[in-house]
C-alpha cells in the first residue's frame, strides 16, 4: 500500500483534520488515568510522520513500528515493538545535582502588603486551574514550542497580563469540554528566553544548564540597572526567576556574589502550587503601581466605580489589583463558590456572569462562573 492510499485513508477516517505541532501522550504519564474523559478511549495511533513511527498505545502497553512494514506486509498488534512507558513529569528530579547548596533566603525588599495579599488571593487558584485543564500536556513529554506557550501562560497569569471576556447573554451550550484530551495550547508564545516581570528578571528553559548560561550572558551583557540597584557599588545584583514547568527557583548574580534558593517543585502531584511557588510567585512578581485618582476617593466610590467596570466578581478582583484598591477577594459571590466550568453550558436569561481567560486571541481553556 503506498503513502498516498494511506493518507487517503486515513483521511477519509475523520470529519476535521487540525495541524498540530506537537503530540499530546494521552498514556505517558500520570495526570489522565482517571479523567471522565479517558472513559471511552482505549487506544490511541500516532502516526509520526517526521520519525516515520506508527506508535499503538493502550493504557498498559506501548508498542511502535515503522510504517514500511505496514505497507508491505498486513501485520498484527504482535509485530509492534515494546516502547517504554514515559516517566510522569512531576516525578522528574529537582536539579539540586545542578543547583547544589549552599541556598540563601531571598526575600523581596519593599514589598506592598496590601497589593501581595490581593494578588495572592486571586492568582493562586488561576494557576491551579490552568494547570488542571492542561494537565493532560504538562504530565507529557512536549517539545519546545509547546513548552514556550504553557510557561509564558504563566508568567502572563501571575503579571495579570490577560483579558477576562464576560458573558451575561442566553448561549446555547454544546456540553463540550473547554479543554479535551486532543487539545494542544495554540496562544502564541514569547519569543525571548528573558521576560522582566515586576522585580525579577524571568527565565524561560527547560534545561536549568540552559538557564544558567542564559542568566550569565544576560549579566555580562546587560547594562542597564534594576531600580533597586546602585551602579556604584560593585555588588550590584540582578535578580532572575528560573521558571522551568518542573521546578521554580530565585538566582542572584553581582559580579563578585551568586546567592540561589533551593529549587523547588511548581506543582505537586495533584497539579496544584507546591507552598513556595504559591509564596514566590506573587512576591517575586509584583510590579511597583503609582497611585491614580481612584486611590484618593472614598473606599465606596472605589466599589461603586468598580461596579461599573466590570459585571463578574473575577473581573473585579483583577481591577482592584491593577487600581491597587481593596477587594475583599475570596472566591465566593452571592454566598456561592465561584468555581471552574468544565464544559461549555446552557446560559439563561438571569444566569451567574460566565468569566472567560484570554490571551490576547488564544482562549486559555478557564472559564469561572
């Protein structure tokens, strides 16, 4: 059977066809095995193109073999060869091989209390949805683009450097998931390794030896200093953020000091911020905001004017970070839990604002209602 007649057999298999970049392991690693969306799927072909590998995968067996042999011959499931299971992300290791001790405390100098305690209250659970709804990608293996996206996703989460979309209208809901197993994040990604975020300076790599010589390079060849620095003093530091999908860690670098945190994990195994990541993140982040004239009026003005704004509790919340202004932020509305939608629901008239995440055109798969 040749390539062609095989394409157009496959073809014809399925309604729509999506160009992809990357593979999504729906048996690679750990995050899957109980999804109420794995219920109907049993096995999974890849066809690998760019290797020229068909892979058969079911829940207890991995298999491949090379398409050649498939044209040539019929085969069975007994010609494939043994692949090994991949090792779930979150049970990698933390480079402390790489990153050895001595550790230091760093804390962030001049931070505003007021805005880390709003900001913390209403970033944490953000990330720990994201993570949940592309739990299915993050416990994979991913190459570097889809990798790009997942940490600039983050780091566009905790600078509040998204758009909430509200919808308050009837809608006519499909029941389909805002994120499937298939779905790969398709938002665009930053294009620099180094992306400066309210103190620090943050690393994008998943190669922490990587990150190490990007960090170096970016010292030697930067001349322009942190606000919090004195050129004249020949410890002048830079600050930078390791943010590696695995694993999150502080590196300060003069020219005669190099003082590091212990690396730590991002999630834990339930796909939720490990303690210090769900301290860092804010801490490390937080940008610096003058006051505007909505600072100056009276704390009921200042809601009333928010009111207006916005028509969902989470968009308020992120406006009250933004104006630096008080929230009381808890995740309830109405004496009810906002919580993250699944499924894409019914809408009637008089229903609870539905609070969409966007990265500019890319939908980030969250939606609260």
């Amino acid at each position: 059977m040749s390539s062609e007649s095989t394409f157009n057999a496959l073809y014809n298999v399925s309604i729509v066809w999506r160009q992809q970049d990357d593979f999504v392991y729906l048996f690679g690693g750990s995050g899957c095995v109980d999804d109420r969306q794995r219920v109907g799927i049993e096995t999974v072909w890849t066809f690998d193109l760019d290797e020229d590998v068909l892979h058969f995968k079911k829940e207890k067996h991995h298999s491949r073999i090379s398409p050649e042999r498939v044209r040539q011959a019929p085969v069975t499931t007994l010609d494939f060869e043994f692949e090994p299971r991949l090792a779930p992300a979150l049970l990698k290791t933390i480079s402390t091989d790489i990153i050895p001790p001595p550790y230091s405390t760093l804390t962030r100098q001049g931070l505003d209390m007021s805005l880390w305690t709003r900001r913390k209250a209403l970033l944490p659970k953000i990330l720990n949805d994201f993570a949940f709804q592309w739990r299915h990608v993050l416990d994979g293996p991913y190459n570097n683009s889809t990798f790009r996206r997942l940490a600039y996703a983050i780091v566009r989460i905790v600078s509040l450097d998204f758009t909430i979309v509200e919808i308050d209208r009837p809608r006519w809901g499909n029941d389909d998931f805002f994120v499937r197993l298939q779905d790969l994040p398709t938002w665009d990604s930053h294009n620099r390794d180094i992306i400066r975020v309210g103190g620090v300076s943050i690393v994008i790599s998943q190669h922490i030896v990587h990150a190490m010589s990007l960090i170096h390079t970016d010292f030697r060849d930067s001349s322009v200093f942190c606000a919090d620095q004195d050129p004249a003093n020949p410890d002048t530091y830079r600050t930078y953020l390791i943010l590696s999908l695995q694993e999150i860690f502080l590196y300060q670098i003069s020219e005669t000091i190099i003082r590091k945190t212990k690396p730590q994990s991002l999630f834990d195994k339930t796909w939720k911020l490990s303690p210090e990541a769900m301290d860092l993140l804010p801490e490390a982040t937080q940008n610096s905001l003058s006051p505007t004239p909505i600072n100056n009026i009276a704390i009921e003005l200042q809601a009333s004017i928010i009111d207006i704004l916005a028509m969902g509790p989470l968009q308020r919340a992120k406006l009250c970070c933004e104006l630096n202004v008080d929230s009381g932020f808890t995740w309830k509305c109405g004496g009810r839990m906002i919580e993250r939608e699944e499924v894409c629901r019914h809408r009637i008239a008089g229903t609870p604002v539905e609070s969409q995440i966007w990265f500019d055109s890319g939908f980030s798969g969250l939606a609260y209602k």
